[in-house]
C-alpha cells in the first residue's frame, strides 16, 4: 500500500437514507459536514418535489450547489479585485 493511500481516511456517511463510505484525505469532522449539506439540500429539494427518483434528485441536488458555488466564486472574485483595488490606492 502506497504512503498516499495509508493517509487516506475513511468515514461512513447517511445521505438521503442511504449509507456511503467516503474515501480520502479530508478529515472526518469535514466529510461530515459536506455530507450534511448534501443531505439538507436533498431533503429540501425533495419536499418542493416529492415524485422525483433518487436519480433525478441527486441530479438536481448537483446543479443546484454548482450554482450557488458558482455564485460564491464570482463574488470571493469580485471582493479579491476589490481589495486589490483598494490596496493599489493605498499605495499610489
């Protein structure tokens, strides 16, 4: 078994009822956390439409947190070219 593999962790997780073993270097308390989020998002997408199968839920679980992170990631880029901005005058 290679070093990389030996760091690699494995948690057990519960999304949408079902239990899934994630593999890698994060540590626990994190994939926790993003399965939890994961999870949330489901449940709520779920109750706005209860007819969806698991595979269309999941599909629109992922189109919806690539659109709030991508939201996320103009604005962090937005803030950045901001502060460089400010810390240009600053200095000029």
């Amino acid at each position: 078994m290679s070093q990389s593999d030996q760091e690699k962790k494995r948690i057990t997780v519960e999304i949408n009822k079902r239990s899934y073993t994630i593999v890698g270097h994060e540590e626990p308390h994190h994939i926790r956390m993003v399965s939890s989020l994961v999870d949330q998002k489901m449940r709520e997408i779920h109750e706005a439409n209860p007819s969806l199968d698991t595979a269309k839920l999941a599909v629109l679980t992922a189109v919806n947190t690539m659109n709030e992170y991508m939201k996320l990631k103009e604005e962090c880029t937005e803030l950045m070219n901001y502060i460089e901005k400010k810390e240009k005058e600053d200095r000029g």
